[in-house]
C-alpha cells in the first residue's frame, strides 16, 4: 500500500513537469482562502505493550493500519508565480487499528487506538513549472485532542482508556505535491481552483507516545477548493486623435533558412550488402511460443532451404514501408539450423530472459531449441539452454524512469550464444556477438544523399510549426508540412517527379507562438537522382547496443580487416548513423553522429596505412528521423536494427 501510495506522489511530480504549457493569462490572486478534505492512511510500526498503568497487553503489538479523516481551512499567500506560503488548520485524526496478535492463552488480542489533533501546518509553496503544479515543505505542529485505546482479548472483557506517556504537542513535517485546476473563466476577477493533492508525513516526530517505540508515518490523499480574487484588468483609454502615438518597433524571430538540393549522385544501381544477423529472437508479452513474424519451415522444406538463396527482392511490409533486410532477420533461425547442419561440432547456447523469472525465460529458450531439434534434426545435446530476468546486456537500466514499455520489449529475448566461429560474424565473441552477416544482392532505390534538405536554424524556438509551399517555372505550387523539427528531408523525385531537372521556389512560411506568420524564400535548382546501370557498390552494416556509442571497439577489426580493403582507391565511402525512437531527439542525433564519426576514424586510418589516395569520407548523423531511418520502430528488432551504422561503398566512376 506504502508503496502505491509513493508512487502516485511521484507520478504527480512527473505529471507537473511534464504539463508545461501555459494557458492563457488569467488574473493571479496573491491571497487564496479554502478549505480542505482528505483521508489519512496511519501506518503503525514498533512495539507497544504497556498501555496505561491498569491495562498491559501480554502479547505486544507491533504493525498497524487505518484510514481517517483529515480537515483544514488555510490561507495561500503567492507574491510572485514560483514562491509562495500556505498556513493550515485543521483537525487531524490519526486513527487505526494494529494487527491481531495471540495472546499466551492462545486467544486472539486486538488493539484500536483512536488518535486525533488539532494542527496548525505551515509550509512553503513551490510552483517550478508554468502550470498549476505545486510543491508543499513544511512543518506540523500537532495538539492531542484524543489518545484514547480499545483491548479486546478473547475470555477477558474488553478494556478501553487513555494511553499513558502520552506525547501532547508535537513536532514533525510534510512534504506534498498537487495541481490547481481553474473552475473559473480566464476574465472572472474571482478565481476559483479545485486542487487534488497528496502528501508525506514521515516518521520523524511522529511518536504519539515517550515510553516503547510505537510510530507511525501518513500518507495523505485528498482535495482543496480555494478561492482568490486578482486585480483588475486595466482598461485602456482612447487616445484623442491629435497625439501621435510611436509605434513599437517588432522583432521577427531570429531564423535561418536554407536548402540544399544535391547534384546527380553518381550512385549504384546494385549494391552488395553484408547484412549484419542480430542473435537475438524476441518474443511477445505474455507468450513463450515464437511469434509469427519470424519465418517457420515445415520439416519437409528445410532441403530447400539455403542461407545464399534467401529471397529478398519480396518486401515485407512493416508499418506500412518495405523492409526487404528484414526478411533477411526473420529467417534467423532457419539461417542459424543451416549453419548448424553444415557444421555438426558447433553448439550453441540459448538464454532466455522474461521478466516473469528465469521459468518463463527457459520456457522461451526451449520453444527456439525445440523448432532446431524437430525441424532440422539438430542434436539436442548440441544446444543448452538458460533462463534469467535480464539479458547479459540489457537496454532497461537501473533507475531509469522513461519508455520503460519499449525498453522491456526489447529485453524479453532468447539470446543466441556460441563460440562456434563458423557461426558468428568475424573477430566476434561473447554474449553480445552478432551471427555471422549474410550476404545479398539488392537494387539500390534513391538514397538518402538524393534527397532535398529544407533547414530552418532556430525553429524550434520561434515556430509552433512551419511549412514549405514549392513552386516551378509554371507556378505551379506543392505544398508539405506542417513541420516542428529544424531540419526535413524530402526525395527529389516527389518534388521532380519524372522531371529529370527543375528550377523552383522555395517559401518557407513559419507560424510564430504568438500567431504572426513569418515568410522567407530561396531559389533552388534541383536534379534527379538517376542510378547507373552498369556499377556495383556494397554495403556493411554494424549495430549497437541500447544508448551506446563506444561498442564500436568491438567492431575494430572488422572494420579493419574486412570493410577497409573493399575501399577503392579514389573510391568514396558514405557513412550515416541512426538510432532507435526510445530517449531525446536531440540527444538520439549527436549518439548517431559520434557512432558514425567512431566508424569513419576506424575505416579512415585503415585507409591511409594502406596507402590509397584520394578517399572521400562524407558522414551525417541522422538520429530518431522516421522519415530516414532503416526501418520502422514498432517492434523490438526493429528498434535494434535502427541502432546502426551502414557503410555504402562507392566506386569512382
């Protein structure tokens, strides 16, 4: 109960720090006089036996619980919006009820102690936000009205009284959170605010008694309504004609806005991709069977079935976009008992971690060795099995409080483990190495270098939103956004269409947080992206763990002993990085680029030993973009193949 009760004092701090927007100006009364109802929940703890000089309990008691009534009527002094002070007087009942417990005769012995006070509770008000949250710190001090007790034990009459060593004034705190909500119009003079509230009485001063070691703590829940009357709105006076007024001078938001539009990119019309194979199988929520998504034969097809025939041209469709890599992905198990069956020494380890407890995680682990086993005739002995409440490499980390739903999909997971090397990528071991890649062919669709790029440096600052209104020699007018970031990417064809060339007006049109409409143009000469027929570039991919930048150590000699030979001489390499949608936007996009940067630095002074001139790098990071990035992040093994680096290759012609 104890901690449901701090939980909802957290999520109301979590609430107010989160509500941020601030509603239109009403009038802000500095005094609010109310009154307030609430319901006390009165945990007991200690030892109490001894109750008053007549009655002794031959059993102590030692837990206890009650729920009672709590009233005030108060006064709010606010001089400005953040600091303030509030006084309460009320009455105060601290009532309940201690656990049964068995006396020496084996009878059952209850103890109901009624409790209550007059308060007086003075506390500084606290409003961080531009909303109606607020936070309460104060004191209580606490007069006895009743100490009075009730014993029963079972064959012996009941006994009541006042407790003994009873401590009459006291001394203790409080700490609280709640919210106004206004029930009064923005224009009404008076105000009127309905106020939800929680607060903590902890165990300092809470003592009722000088003798044993009873105390207790509150948790109180309840409501205030307050009333508060604001100045006046000034009433603004016609001006006779004949005064010149000055007009006042209005600064537009300070943005910058740009467009780059890249020539024709001399890019690959095939491209070879090494296609990194995540060991991980990721389960659904309340299910330990393998989810349908993932390709499942039939035993009879597995003589079919080869790793380099894999049909990839056939794209799976994920939230709406094609994917054509993760059909590659969804084969993983059909991949991993083709390996296994071509090398019968590998073994392999599956872990399966469920937050349900290591049961339900082995439970997981035996439904992917039972598909091995019964479809391609793996031996059993050749694969254990494990089951634990977290990954070896979680993304859900101690204390952390935001997207925890996403980051606990992605941990509930079979994990495959070997140090069979015919089995993992190159230079790879341990419980995070990635399957070794598979390999495949693809045709290249316009890449993200093709794509126009519309910038507006200080957007976020000065717009609510912006848009573009695009026009060609005919004035003919294409209209995207509305938009909130700084920076959009659009394709040149959805701009060009089957235009090989086109020569256009850019308007970008922002609208400002207070309504004004800011507009600013730029010309633009755009080219459509055309792919060469007769080249073949390649592609490599290398994936991170959750929030992680520095992983790529373990990917050094890959990068040097398999990416950079591929480099030609003259050759140029196209790094971008991404990341999943799970934490800050902005923070997402400097993780993609350091990631990208750590790639470029390895593949770059393996080029320079080598002795190749005249190798362009070109590196961008692109965050969370949706509109960009790999794949979609609906599902757990999409948001970790969006935890990526890709490496294109270009040849020089």
């Amino acid at each position: 109960m104890k901690q449901k009760l701090f939980i909802l004092l957290l999520m109301l701090i979590g609430f107010g720090s989160a509500s941020q927007a601030q509603e239109i100006q009403r009038p802000q009364p500095k005094f609010w006089f109310g009154v307030s109802g609430a319901a006390n929940m009165n945990f007991y703890s200690g030892t109490t036996q001894t109750l008053n000089s007549t009655v002794y309990a031959p059993t102590a008691f030692h837990e206890g619980f009650g729920v009672s009534p709590w009233t005030s009527i108060f006064m709010e002094y606010r001089p400005n919006p953040v600091f303030g002070l509030k006084f309460d007087f009320g009455y105060d009942d601290r009532s309940g009820s201690f656990d049964q417990v068995i006396a020496p005769c084996n009878c059952p012995a209850d103890l109901d102690a009624k409790l209550s006070y007059f308060t007086m509770e003075p506390s500084l008000r606290i409003s961080p936000f531009s909303n109606g949250f607020y936070v309460l710190v104060g004191a209580v001090f606490s007069s006895a009205y009743d100490k009075s007790f009730e014993y029963q034990q079972e064959q012996q009459p009941d006994r009541a009284g006042d407790f003994s060593s009873f401590t009459s004034k006291k001394l203790s705190g409080q700490i609280a959170a709640g919210y106004d909500i206004p029930l009064s119009s923005t224009s009404s003079q008076t105000q009127l605010n309905l106020s939800p509230f929680i607060s903590y009485h902890p165990y300092f001063g809470q003592a009722p008694r000088g003798i044993e070691s009873w105390s207790m703590q509150t948790v109180r829940v309840g409501l205030s309504l307050k009333i508060g009357k604001g100045k006046k709105t000034a009433v603004v006076e016609e001006i006779p004609e004949a005064v010149a007024i000055a007009p006042v001078a209005v600064v537009d938001p300070d943005v910058t806005f740009t467009v780059n539009s890249p020539t024709n990119i001399t890019a690959e019309r095939r491209v070879r991709e090494t296609f990194p194979l995540r060991n991980y199988v990721f389960f659904d929520l309340g299910s330990t069977e393998i989810p349908n998504r993932y390709v499942l034969l039939k035993k009879d097809q597995v003589k079919d079935f080869k790793e380099d025939q894999i049909e990839v041209l056939a794209p799976l469709v994920q939230s709406d976009r094609p994917k054509r890599e993760m059909v590659v992905y969804y084969n993983v198990l059909n991949i991993l008992g083709d390996r296994m069956g071509k090398n019968p020494n590998s073994t392999i380890v599956l872990v399966g971690s469920s937050e349900k407890g290591p049961a339900d995680g082995k439970l997981m682990a035996e439904s992917v060795k039972k598909y091995l086993v019964d479809v391609f005739s793996i031996n059993p002995k050749r694969i254990a099995i494990e089951g634990r409440n977290k990954p070896k490499i979680p993304s859900e980390q101690p204390g952390g409080q935001l997207e925890l739903v996403l980051l606990r999909e992605g941990d509930r997971r079979v994990s495959i483990e070997s140090s069979s090397p015919e089995l993992l990528m190159e230079f790879q071991s341990g419980p995070d190495a990635p399957l070794k890649p598979i390999e495949f062919v693809t045709v290249q669709e316009a890449p993200v270098d093709s794509y126009v790029t519309f910038s507006v440096k200080g957007a976020k600052e000065a717009f609510s939103s912006w848009s573009l209104e695009i026009a060609d020699e005919q004035g003919r007018v294409q209209k995207f956004g509305q938009y909130t970031k700084e920076e959009v990417s659009i394709p040149g064809k959805t701009i060009l269409g089957d235009r090989p060339v086109g020569d256009y007006k850019v308007t970008m049109i922002g609208q400002t947080k207070s309504g004004k409409v800011i507009k600013k143009e730029n010309n633009v000469h755009m080219v459509l992206w055309t792919p060469i027929t007769n080249e073949e570039g390649m592609r490599f991919s290398v994936i991170f763990e959750f929030n992680d930048s520095k992983s790529i150590d373990i990917y050094q000699k890959y990068l040097t002993e398999i990416v950079a030979p591929k480099i030609p001489e003259g050759g140029k390499v196209i790094i971008h990085g991404y990341t999943d949608v799970i934490g800050g936007e902005e923070n997402n996009k400097v993780l993609s680029l350091a990631r990208a940067n750590d790639v470029r630095n390895i593949l770059e002074s393996a080029v320079n030993k080598s002795g190749k001139k005249n190798v362009k790098f070109e590196v961008l990071g692109f965050g969370e973009d949706e509109s960009v990035s790999p794949f979609a992040n609906k599902l757990p093994e999409e948001r970790f193949y969006n935890r990526t680096v890709i490496i294109d290759i270009v040849p020089n012609k």
